[in-house]
C-alpha cells in the first residue's frame, strides 16, 4: 500500500519566551528582561476584546502536551508522526494563541521596520541558534527557516544568512514583509541578500502576520480582510522590478498567506504584461526589467506555501500551477489543521489526482527544500497516509480533465466558464 | 424587438484643464494658472518611459471628435447614442491619457490628503457647478457625480454635498479612497458625511486611481498589481467598522476597480465573522459593531460599478451579486469599451441570461441612481442594443442553473467546484 510522503511547509517553532534568555548575546539580555515584562502587559492589555478567551483556555487546555511540540523535539516528532507528516520547515513563533513562544524583542512574524534593528537582529540570532539545535537532531526531517532582518543593515543580513546556513538551517530566510520606512524591496540595496540566498539555495520568505495595524482601531476584522495583502506584497515588488532576472536560481516562498488570490493575480499581471486592452497605454519601463511574462517568473522563481488549503483554492491549481502549491498542517497553531490532519487532508483532497496529491503534500517541498526523499521514507511508509486515508478511490481524472487542460485560459485561449459546459 | 437599457456606471467628464479657470472662485485664480504651468512640466516628465506615446498620438488622432465629448454635451450624446448607452454616471477626468481634462488642482480621480485641503475643495467645487451645468441639459440622462475632499473639514464636505444636490447632482459623491495623513474610514468623525448622504440618497463612491505610488520607483507593473486594492480599500473599513448598521440606506460603490476579487472578499469575511476554523480565537470586538454577515452588508448597502466587465468576472456573478453589479463604458477613457461597446458586450455578455443581462447593463444602475427609465424609454428603444446585437440566442439558463443554484457556496453548503461536475 502506498503511503503518501507528506512534508508540512509551514510549521513553528519557539522556545516559551523566557527561555530564550541564555541563547541571546549577553549585552542583551538586560533588555530582554525588561521587554519580557512589558510584553506580559501588553499581551494582557490586547487580550481584551480582541482574543477569544474560552477557545484560548480550551485550546490550552485540550492540547498541553502536544504543544509542547513547539519547543520539544520528542513531543514534536509524536506529533507530527500522529498527523502523518514526515517532513516540516519550520518558521518561528510557535504560540499563536498568546504569543508565549515567540522569538526575542518580536524578531519573529511580526517583525517589522519599527522595531530598532540592533535588537531584531539579536533576537533573531537567539532563535536562529537554538533553531539549529533542534533541527539538529533530525535533519533529515526538519528544514529550519531562518529569521533575518534584512532591512536595517545588509551586510549583518548577509552574514547572518551564512552563518545560519553554516548552523545547519537549510529551510531558507524569514523576511519582514513590511519594509516600512525603509526602501521597498524593489530597491537593488537588496542585492545582495538575494545573491546570497541563491548562492546557498535558501529560499527566502515572507509569513502572514504583519499589516497596516495602525490604520485598524479597534476592528480586527480588518486585519483580517486585507492581511494576506501586506504579508504577500513582496511577491509582485520582486517580480516587477526584476530581481528573478538578475537571480534566476532565488527562491521566493509566500507562507500562510492562502493560495486562492495567486490565479488572478498572475492572470492580471500577465495581461499587462502583455499590454491588453486596459493597458494599451502603459509605456516601455513596464517591461524594462523583465524578458519573461510575470508567470514564468512565478513558475520559476516562486511557490505557495498555502498551510491549511481550501477546495476552494484546490480547484484553482491549474491556473495557480500544482507545481507551485505546498501544503502545510502549520503546526502548533490553532489556524493549521494539526492534531486533525488526516481528517482535513481528507475533505481537501478526496477527489484529487493521486500524482498532485503527492506534489502538492510533499513533493513540491521536497524539490524546493531539498529534502532527501529517500532518508525520509521509511518514517513516511510508517507514518503517512495512504490513498485510502484520503478517501481517494477510483479515478478522479476525468472529472478535472477540462480544467487541466484549460490550464491558464488567458494563455490557451480555453474558456472554461461558465463551468457547467452542458 | 426588444431593447436593452443601457446605463453606463462609469462614465468621465471634464473640462480641457485651462477652461476651468472661470469655474473656479477668483481668489483661486492666480494658484491655478502657477499650478497650471507645473503639471505641464510634471507631464512631459512622467511621459517619459510610463506613456506609451505612439498609442497616445493614435488614440488622440482616431478620436480627436469623439474625444470633445469629454465636455461638449451634443457631442457626448452623439457618442454615447453610438455607443447604445442610454443613461451616464459621470467621474471626473475625461483624458486618461494625457491628463489633459482634469478638475483642478489634482481634486478628482487622483486626489489625495497630501493636497492642501483649501485647494482640493476650489478645484472640486469648480468641477461641480461646471458638472451640474453639463447634466442641466438631458437630466434623465445623466448622473453627475460630485468630487467632494471629505478628510480636512468635515462640515465644509456636507455643505458641498448639500450644495451639489440642490444644483442637480444625482450621482452621488466622490471621495478620496486613500484617507492618508487623516483618520481612516472607519473612524466616527466621518459620521456626518455618511449622514448627509443617506438623507439625500447619495452614493458614496471611490474609483480606481490612487496608490501607495511612492513605494513603487519606475515600475509601473507593481501599480498595475495593486492599484485596485488602494481604491476599493474604504470598502472593509466601511462593512467592518459598523457604518452600515449606523447608516442602513447609504449607498456605496466601488468603481472601475473591476470585480473579480468581490466573490473571494466576501467569502473570506462571511467565514472570518461566523469564527470558521481559521478564526476562532478571535475575541467579542470581531462583531461588536455588526448584527448580520459582511455579505449581507455587501447585498444591502454596496454595488460595484464594474467598468469593461470581464467574461471571467461574469462568471462570479451569483458569488458577487447580480444585483451588485453595473456594467460601464469609461467614456472615454481607452481603458473602456466605447467606441466599440457593442463589439465588447457581444464578448462578454452573449451567453448570460436576458434578465441579468438587463440588470447589469443598466436597470442596477436605474436604482442605485434613481434614473427614470419611462423618461429613458424611448432613448433606449432607438440606440440600445437588443439581444441579436449581443449574440444572445437560445435559452443560456440550463448552462448555468448548477451555478445559479449553489449562489455563495459558503453559505449554501452546495459545492460547485470542480466545475465539470461529470
């Protein structure tokens, strides 16, 4: 019986806050003490109104073992065995509920260009240090992804990518998505980040999490409409300004961010590229920097670490490029599908072509990754779930056959709509 | 045989930039012929790289009549009778090109809080007394929207919008989708502006234009991929924020800012207020200001003013809204359809049903605006469009009844995807 191999591309990892105190550079740690302590307000402060209490104590509560997975490294491996994953990459800041194990001074998914560089820098180290050890033990299994301010100083940026890479994390660099107020990152002062990611494949990433908060009040569901925009932004900045031309072998990941935004986007972009009727008078610097369609660059150059994917987005795959698709269980976060993987790989993918399951929960991540399928399938064969775990039975491929070949329509010409060709 | 009433959603009017002089109060004068002089400077720069200048000198060579619709009244109907549309709501800025027809001092399509508040609203309320003039001719006919700055003084933006509806502007009002340095759309001080507009029925609109254009360097390609998220953004600030159950007739609209990322946005915050699996830890504040779904909101108090609608967009209409949907020509703007409408709605339309094809194409619009479609009856019957004319033969409802049916799968529970449900 086949078992699929199935590496999560978007996990977490973190230390509960105070222990990060002894992997920090000693001239820090007197601000860590002080910032641990206005973090513990703050957290109390932000709580009220805007975090579900009794989900919070429950979902402590339910899982206070387990989420111990986010700092141990045999609770961690139980875990992922029990949701059937083999492989992960994993970003930092392993408590999305109340922010208890999240790397030092918000060197982590919040990071942002507010926070004063030197600190983000040494927070970031502190994780990236302990997170060499943890995926120190299985390496095979863990892909750690490094955080790395790049704004601030570009050379500190570029040393700690190699030390990081050096330390054994080979998952690649956690980036602020919101460069703010420095340059944006279509600005070549970023060069030299990017040649050094390509030169040791470490692909680079932007998370979810950031956003324009100030302009929010007091109204999360804001936040919530418009974050997977600050969080991805960095996508067409890259394209757009040709940094995959002057680096055609760097890697881009968009982690959490969902996958079902990806189609238009490259539908739109390619369209202007192409000058269509609503561009006609878009002059030559639009494609000054460029010497292919925006999604070839994105076939080439970037891919979708879309967690918990939705049929929703499934069905948009052909458009988007199973290729490009990695899923994720985003363990231990509340949001991700972790300790009901089987059950929601199960609604997901039922009716899914066995050879883009594969790609899409495991493959894709090892290619981009470099993950050793072989040294990892063993503990798949134990471990993951077969076709059958899936619901997956008979053959789905017919049902698909028109959209698949349809591919992206504004290239073939193949309309697919209205969908119901009857 | 029966005709369509056509009603164009997003339509343009404005002066050649040097004859707004005498609409503008005297003691502005002497600012505008400086101002005058610098965008004559500032244009020959921007040309250089982002214009397309053999499309520009082709566009204005083919049109060079058509293009004095732009503020001549018998020439606009001439153009628009060709074009079949019966009725117009008209935005300023009738030269995309070349800037060449815009309100004064940068008050329409590109007004922002960086312009000095005194001067935006000189430049708006010439715009509308010379507007108001141009409707007094055929009133049935045209809906002219009011440009009108609501972010430095609030009580001089109510007088202005008293002021314009008394003097015959029926469209509604623009404002500025970007609300940078003042408070955002949310906030509470912008309640009298919403209050004025309900009272008099007034749509409030954006339209497409502004963008965070200082983050983007030469690249126009990354202005291009997320213009449309600048402009429709006062959309979720207005739903989230509770100023549809504080104002349940306001009327707001989204223009030129196409449709296709409606159906996603509204699936998206459907799920993030019922607390779906990705949100349940967020606290009480979610829904404080709320008592239905954000798609109710979206039904009840927003519409689309969708432009050059695309065959993909239209495919989402029973995701978005039949209702929600206006169709335009962006007379005469080259991004639009006009002078080949007839051409572009036979592409688009000639496989969608009678009746949605008479709600999208003008009798929405009849509503929203309060057109009176007996006084347009005969217009219609002699330039619009009939069925024939947009290939429209057979009975296209079978094609798309499971569509029809399933409506917003995330509410009717009925899954439309894959598509070829074979």
């Amino acid at each position: 019986m086949t078992k699929y191999l199935v590496i999560s591309a978007d996990c977490h990892a973190g230390l509960p806050n105070a222990e990060y105190r002894e992997w920090l550079d000693p001239e820090y740690r007197e601000q860590f003490d002080a910032a641990l302590a206005e973090r513990a307000r703050m957290a109390e402060l932000a709580s009220q109104g805007f975090l579900n209490q009794e989900f919070a104590d429950e979902w402590h509560a339910e899982n206070e073992e387990g989420l111990r997975g986010g700092w141990d490294a045999g609770r961690r491996d139980k875990e992922l065995d029990a949701d059937g994953v083999a492989g992960e990459v994993i970003f930092p800041d392993a408590d999305a509920v109340s922010s208890g194990a999240s790397a030092p001074f918000g060197a982590g998914l919040g990071a942002t260009g507010d926070i004063p560089p030197e600190l983000l820098m040494a927070g970031a180290r502190a994780h990236n240090r302990w997170l060499a050890e943890l995926c120190g033990a299985s390496p095979e299994r863990r892909a750690g992804v490094a955080i790395v301010p790049i704004l601030a100083d570009i050379d500190a940026a570029v040393a700690e990518i190699r030390r990081a890479r050096d330390s054994g994390l080979r998952g690649g660099i956690l980036i602020p998505p919101m460069w703010q107020p420095y340059e944006p990152y279509h600005h070549p002062r970023y060069d030299p980040v990017w040649a050094v990611c390509q030169e040791l494949s470490m692909p680079v990433h932007v998370h979810s999490g950031v956003a324009d908060k100030a302009s929010y009040g007091p109204h999360i569901g804001i936040y919530a409409a418009e974050v997977r925009f600050w969080s991805a932004r960095p996508l067409w900045f890259l394209i757009w300004s040709g940094v995959f031309e002057r680096f055609p072998r760097l890697q881009f990941g968009v982690a959490e961010c969902g996958a079902f935004w990806v189609n238009d986007l490259l539908w739109r972009m390619d369209l202007v590229y192409e000058r269509d009727h609503g561009s006609r008078k878009l002059g030559e610097q639009l494609t000054a920097n460029l010497t292919m369609r925006p999604s070839e660059y994105f076939d080439r150059n970037c891919f979708i670490g879309a967690s918990n994917t939705q049929r929703r987005e499934l069905a948009r795959r052909y458009e988007i490029g199973v290729a490009n698709l990695c899923w994720g269980n985003d363990f231990p976060h509340p949001e991700g599908t972790w300790p009901h993987t089987r059950e929601f790989l199960r609604d997901a993918f039922c009716d899914i072509p066995g050879d883009e399951t594969a790609a899409m929960l495991g493959l894709n991540a090892a290619e981009v990754y470099g993950f050793d399928t072989d040294a990892l399938a063993a503990l798949a064969a134990r471990i993951g779930p077969c076709p059958e775990d899936l619901g997956q039975s008979g053959d789905p491929t017919a049902k698909w056959a028109a959209l698949k070949q349809a591919g992206r329509p504004w290239l073939t010409g193949i309309e697919t709509l209205p969908p119901a060709l009857a």
